[in-house]
C-alpha cells in the first residue's frame, strides 16, 4: 500500500475535523473493505482516520426503535438477546456475513456507508424504513441509498448510529456467493401494522432498492403465494460470472418467497 498518515482521534469531532481539513483522508471503520483496497493500491489517502475510539458502539432499545451504534460489530448484532427478541431478520442477517473473523472486526456503519450493492445490511434498513444518525443530520434510508457505493454523506460526515422501528415480523434471505458469502441475491421483509415493507440486495446495477410490486401483494395478504405470479423485469440486474441478469430476476422471486415463509 502506499504511504499514509494515521490518526485515533478520541472524539467525533475530532474525527470530523481531521476528514473536513484534509479532502483526501479517509475514514477507517472495520476496515473489511477500505484495508484490502489499501493494499490493492486502488485508494490513496493522505491519510486514514480510525474511528474505533468514538464510542459509537453499543446496542439499546427505546420504545418502539432498535438503536444501534455505528461502529457495532456483525458478531455483536448476530449475538444481540435484544435483536434477536425484535428484529429476528437482522440477527439472522448479521450472523450470514463473510466469516467469523470478517463478523468481529466489521461494523454495520462501516457496510452502511460503503454501500457495496451486494452488502447485506442496506437491505435491512431499508426494508424497516430505518433512519440513519450521522454528525450533523439524520436521514431516511429510503434517501440515503442512492446507486451503487454512493450514498448521501457529504465529505468529512460520519455515520454515529442507526435507528431501525421494530415491526411485527422480519425475517432475511440470502442466495450467497460461496467463496465472498455476499449476497446474489438478498431478500429482507418487514410487516408493520399499517404496511409490508421489502427490500433486495445483490441483484441491481442501481444497489439496493425496494420492490413495490411484492409490498402491494403482501401487504393484501402476506403470505408467499401472494407473490407467487409476479416477475421481476432483468433490464436493471447485475449480469456477471456467477449469475446473470435474468437468473438474478428468477431468484428475486424465488428468495422473496423463502423469506415471506420464515417470516410467517
């Protein structure tokens, strides 16, 4: 990797100040991606600005919400009592990525604002209309993703906690790569009172999206036979080695069944 300056800074301001004065830093959180870029030389900071002494772990309910801070670990969330007794798909999603050691050393802020399009975790957000909590401003999920890697963080804005409401049933599928474990497909659904809330992963050029097709049937009946006769159109898939575009759209329908049923 190239050369750069490293920074630990002990407060989030601190942190925001050494990423606004320097447009060429980077922020460091798991580091699960951002380390093997840094060794690939595909990235060259000026310098790298750790964020693990912020104290922005840590996961707390509050009435209706599941609080979760930005730097908690995959290993934290998948042994969480509280999220497992609440959001049971999010557990079970957290407990699906990469491998052990990519599960305690990765975090959910770190996957949220790096917005991989096959990352597992936008998909729950999304789906449980979560709202994110950065330095300065909050924002919807549904206009924090927005295409692929791209979010709405401005330079030098840190991600510090992740708010997600507690719906009557989750539950989270995933069609995984067998080498990487990420998603070629991923299906979270969320039934609130009002509304059923769906999103996928790993399959669109465009990242992670809701299909409002399969929201408007299950919320009518959430069963999976609701969604039964509904195609998802290929134009926007992913085509790649492990799976083209029109295999994507079969699967889409084939895993949003499988998590509509565990769900129930």
């Amino acid at each position: 990797m190239y050369d750069f300056a490293y920074e630990k800074p002990g407060s989030v301001a601190d942190a925001v100040k050494l990423l606004s004065d320097d447009m060429e830093a980077k922020a460091l959180a798991g580091g699960q991606t951002f380390i093997p870029v840094l060794k690939q030389r595909l990235n060259k900071p000026t310098s790298v600005v750790d964020l693990s002494k912020l104290g922005l772990s840590g996961i707390t309910v509050s009435g209706d919400k599941v609080i979760i801070g930005a730097m908690t670990t995959h290993a934290a969330i998948a042994s969480s009592p509280e999220i497992k007794a609440r959001i049971p798909g999010l557990q079970y999603q957290a407990a699906l990525i990469g491998d052990e050691a990519v599960r305690h050393r990765g975090t959910m802020g770190g996957s949220l604002a790096n917005n991989d399009p096959a990352a597992c975790y936008p998909s729950a957000l999304l789906a449980l209309g979560g709202t994110i909590k950065t330095d300065r401003r909050t924002i919807t999920a549904d206009e924090f993703f927005q295409g692929m890697f791209t979010t709405a963080l401005e330079p030098g804005e840190i991600i510090t906690s992740v708010e997600m409401p507690i719906p009557e049933k989750s539950a989270y599928e995933k069609f995984r790569n067998p080498a990487s474990r990420y998603a070629i497909v991923g299906v979270f659904v969320a039934k609130f009172p009002s509304a059923v809330r769906l999103a996928i992963t790993g399959a669109s050029q465009g990242g992670v999206f809701r299909h409002t097709a399969f929201e408007t049937a299950l919320s009518a009946n959430f069963a999976p036979d609701a969604i039964a006769g509904i195609t998802t159109p290929a134009d926007d898939l992913n085509g790649d080695i492990h799976a083209s575009a029109e295999y994507r759209a079969h699967l889409i329908g084939v895993v949003a069944k499988r998590a509509v049923a565990k769900a129930t």
